[in-house]
C-alpha cells in the first residue's frame, strides 16, 4: 500500500497592491521562480503542471533567485531570514540558514560567479548585505539608504557592481569586492521598485512609482538615458527586465500595461494591455524574461506569457494565492472545481493544468463548499449565501440568502433541484434556488450530509452528536442520535453504497458507523496529530481519506481496518478539504494555495 504524488496544480505569486514583485528564472530559460504563502515554487513555463514546491521556511516566502550555475537556490522570508538549498536532488538538501535583517527581506540576487549573495529589505538597523554563499562572511556593507530598500541587482561582468533602489527615492551605486558605497542615484521623486543590469553588464535600468525609468552606464553609474516621454507610463512602473541579448527592456505598470523598450534609443516599441476591460486587479507588479518566454504578473497573482509581437498575452496562468477551502470535481467533464479564502473560484482542467475563472460577479467571502449537481456548481460562503451556477457559462447564477453563515451544505445528485444547510439551529431545505422549509434544532450545526438515496440527512453538532433526519417532501423528521464522539463534528459524509456513514471531529477521531444497527462499526482511528477538517469515501465505498490541520492525508480501509497509508506534508499548514476521483486516485487542496492528486496502491 502506498501514494504518490501525481500532479501538482500550484499556487500563483502572492502580491501586495502598491509593492513590486520579484520573479526569478532558472539559468536554462526553463522554469520560474516565486514565493507564496510559506513556499517556493519551480514552475515549467510552458507546462504549468512541472511544478516543484520548496517548504522548508516557517515563515511568509518573498523572493527567490537561482544561482547562475544552476545548483542552488536562494529563497528568503519575511523574518529576515535566507536559505541557501541544492536544486539537484529531490529532498533541496539546505546548504546554509542565515539571518540577514531584521525584516522582511525584498530581493535578492547572486554573482555570477555563484560565490557571492545581496540581499536587501526591510531592515531595522541595516537594510542590506552583501555575502559569501557558502559562509555568510561579509563581502561589504549596503548603506546610503534612509528608508526600506525595495530592489537590488548584481552586474553580471567585471568589473563587479551593486545597485540597490528604496523607498526613500534614491538609488544607490556601489563598487567592489569588498563593496562599499560611492553614490545615490537621484533622478526618481518616488519610490525606486525595481533596479536591473543589462545581462551583458553594460547599463543598469531604474524604475519608479514616478512613472518613469532611467537607463545608466554599468560600469560607472552615469545617466545615459531616459525612457522615451512618447509612449511613457500613465501609474508607476513595478518592474523592469531585460532581454537575454541586452537589446530591449520590458516594463510592468499600474497602469495595466507592460511596454516594450528599444535600449538604446529609450523609445517604446510596443505596448501590451493585458485586458480589454482593465481591472484593479490588472495592475502590472512583477516581470522577467525567461529563456524566450516573457511574463508578467498581475495584481490578480496571474502569470502572462506574453506576445510581444501582437502586443496580447498568448497565455495566462492562474492559480489561488490564498489558501483553498473548497474543492468538487465533475466527472462527466474532467475538471476540478477550487474555492479559496478570498472567494476565488477557479475551474481546473485535469488534463493541462489549465485554469478559468469564474464570470461575473461572485461571492465576497471565503468559499467554504463546492458541490457538482447536474449541470450546476454549487457553492456555499461566508457571505451568507448559496450560489447555483451552471457550468457551461462559468456565470455566477442564482444567488440563495440566508439569516447567518452556513456552516456546511449537501446536495441532491438525483432531485438535482434539492439543497439542504446547516445555518446556526436550523436544517434548511433549498429547491431551486429558493427555501423551502426550515427546520429548527436545539443545538448549534457544524457539518451536514445527505444519504444517497437522499431519504435521510446527517446533522453533525457542536455537541459531539450526529442527529439523523428522514425526509418526507419538503420536511424533516427526527430520528437517532448517534453518540460516541468526544469533539465538535468537522466532516460527515455518507458511502456511496448507502451502508455506511463516515464521521470526523476536532479532537482527531474517525469514526465508521453502521446506518443499518445505527452504531459504531469502527473506531480508534485517531492517527491524525490535529482536527479533522474533510472526509471523503471512495466510489466502491471500500476506503477513506481523511485531511487535517496536521498537514496530512490518511487513506482508511474499511474491511482491513488495521491498514492506512499515510501521506504525511502533503499540504504545507494543514490539509482543508480532499475526494476521490476514482478508486485509486485522491486530490486534496489546502493551506499552501495548491491543488493536488495522489496516486493509491493497495
């Protein structure tokens, strides 16, 4: 018995409205590099589900940079800390942890060499060092800068050079080794976001919430240009990249553009609006230029591959960057359904990794289910409604208001009108998108299933009971209580051949009942190190796979009950939510903005 990881459909950059983004890219022009939540990410640009993820930090990820070998990887957090890591062997085995400021670190970039490291940030003594790889020792010192540094770049040739950009406007020019400061840069009125060396070493680029950037000579530092006043920015530019032959940069803007830039003469060449109906969420935060590929990143945490030749995205990649809450998957089309903290709802194509949004307008808080019932998704929030949107639009559909928050729903495959909600001390009953009936309970819901024959509905209760109902219409009538949990209910769900239902608490304990003798068939499947957060049967109804706040996944065996698998880290700060697809594939979605499947051996 055993799992393995068979896809990973990953998370998008975390932005920050208003604070640049730094990419990075692997020598080979192969992947891309980026931070999200406690996580680094290695993306294949042209096939988005080769993705490996990095989660070894125990805080917030900012930036990431390869070496210029291509061996090891510098990531950094938001403690201030840097990890330096092997990218040859599966396990990244650390090479070094150090502590570079105290804050958040912003950018960082190596020499080419490999043998020497700037990292800069949000320091409180210092904003910024300079060292060896292998050992921390310092290399120099990075000073001239009254305010948080936002960006820093390493030339690439001798001899050696340091720029570095801040948010008290100045850019600052060093030389060295040892690198010791010689100039500020003074030409922006705003914050500096983002300074970048040619590849080829001969001119660095500055660029600025001021609207504007400026191009100077890589060896001394002295303005040699500005970029054209034609063609120019209308919001402040976040990033700035180079192409690999030194010939052209390209910029990423508030202004929901990225323009493309001749080097030498500083006059626009091209324009990309990457929406016909811009958005806030449009805003251009990050760029890079990877092997031929040329991304930018939206505010949104959508990564566009972009023509630069028609002047339009070719390709967009999108993902969550807020944890996912709520995942379902339609058999009949092949495609995953993920809803995140952020009422994101996101439609997967299993195939390619593929993602598309939802049209409209949505809901405006955390997405805490998603059902597949007929040709509809069903959806539940914390905005207090129910929505019923019908899959071939992706257009958010009816929407279903309710007194308070619903803790948990279920619905109808075979009444396809049928939907029915814990909410605080009811059970109501929805068809068609309007309530029907609602049945009072003494005591507060905090999960809810419906039996495949849809006769009956399991109500799990902050009192550690699970009350069962019959259905008659439009009406419930009390039946058993079933008691034997030592926990608030977390997960119900009934087995697909109608024998059995699946039950899961907070204090950890899984519990298998008999619907039959309406009593415990198997307990003491307390494996899990923390609450309990999904449970989810196979199709033949022979195992269970539970996910929980420990991180993990456990798959269950209902007739060898002494056997599991455990699939331990499968999501970086706790598991939310995991089904089947079939008998022996499982996906699962969680803290770590990703969603993943796993392939089951018994």
């Amino acid at each position: 018995m055993s799992a393995v990881r068979k896809s990973t459909y990953a998370a998008v950059p975390t932005t920050t409205r208003g604070k640049p983004v730094h990419l990075g890219g692997d020598p080979k022009g192969k992947n891309v590099l980026y931070a999200c939540g406690r996580d680094i990410f290695i993306r294949n640009v042209k096939d988005p589900l080769q993705c490996e993820v990095y989660s070894e930090h125990q805080h917030q990820t900012t930036v990431a940079r390869y070496s210029p070998s291509g061996f090891y990887i510098a990531s950094a957090d938001v403690a201030g800390n840097v990890r330096i890591w092997d990218t040859t062997q599966k396990e990244h085995i650390l090479k070094i942890e150090l502590k570079i400021i105290a804050g958040p670190v912003t950018d960082l970039l190596w020499s080419d060499d490999s043998k020497r490291i700037i990292a800069v940030g949000e320091g409180k003594e210092r904003f910024g060092a300079v060292f060896l790889w292998d050992s921390g020792s310092s290399v120099g010192e990075i000073s001239g800068h009254s305010k948080s540094i936002t960006s820093c770049d390493f030339k690439q040739t001798r001899p050696y050079r340091v720029a570095t950009g801040a948010e008290d406007n100045l850019a600052c020019w060093f030389e060295g080794p040892p690198f010791k400061f010689k100039k500020s840069i003074k030409d922006h009125t705003r914050f500096v976001n983002c300074v970048r060396f040619s590849p080829d070493g001969n001119k660095l680029v500055t660029v600025s919430s001021d609207k504007t950037g400026f191009i100077y000579d890589g060896k001394t530092g002295d303005q040699v240009s500005k970029l054209g006043s034609t063609g120019a920015h209308t919001a402040g530019i976040y990033s700035a990249t180079w192409s690999p032959d030194s010939k052209k940069i390209l910029t990423a803007s508030a202004d929901k553009t990225c323009k493309l830039w001749d080097a030498e003469s500083g006059e626009c060449t091209k324009t990309i609006n990457l929406s016909e109906s811009p958005q806030t969420e449009d805003q251009q935060v990050g760029s890079i230029w990877v092997g031929d590929e040329v991304l930018s990143l939206s505010l949104s945490g959508e990564l566009n591959i972009l023509d630069t030749e028609s002047g339009k995205p070719k390709r967009v990649v999108r993902g969550h960057n807020k944890f996912i809450t709520a995942l379902a998957y339609d058999t009949d089309k092949g495609n995953f359904y993920s809803g995140s903290y952020d009422a994101l709802i996101l439609q997967w194509a299993v195939s390619n990794g593929q993602a598309e949004s939802m049209v409209g307008k949505g809901h405006t808080n955390q997405i805490n289910k998603l059902f597949i019932q007929g040709d509809n998704l069903v959806s539940c929030s914390m905005d207090d409604t129910i929505r019923i949107t019908p899959l071939k639009s992706r257009e958010y559909g009816t929407s279903v208001a309710l007194e308070a928050n619903p803790a948990d729903i279920a619905v109808g495959k075979k009444d396809t009108n049928l939907v029915v909600a814990a909410v605080g001390q009811n059970v109501v009953i929805i068809r068609s998108g309007k309530i029907i009936n609602k049945h009072a309970i003494k005591y507060q819901a905090s999960a809810i299933a419906l039996s495949i024959d849809e006769t009956h509905v399991a109500v799990g209760g902050k009192d550690n009971n699970i009350y069962l109902y019959a259905i008659s219409g439009d009406k419930l009538t009390d039946g058993p209580v079933l008691k034997g949990h030592r926990g608030a209910i977390s997960a119900l769900t009934y087995s697909p051949d109608g024998q059995h239902l699946g039950s899961a608490d907070l204090n950890r304990d899984i519990i298998v009942w008999d619907l039959n003798k309406h009593e415990i068939k198997i307990q003491g499947w307390v494996f899990h190190n923390a609450r309990v957060n999904s449970l989810a049967w196979s199709p033949d109804s022979r195992h269970l796979v539970s996910g929980s706040l420990d991180n993990s996944l456990y798959i269950w065996d209902v007739v060898e009950t002494s056997k599991r698998i455990a699939i331990k880290e499968a999501h970086n700060g706790g598991v939310n939510t995991c089904l089947w697809i079939d008998n022996n594939t499982v996906a699962s979605a969680g803290q770590d903005c990703c969603v993943k499947t796993w392939s089951i051996t018994f």
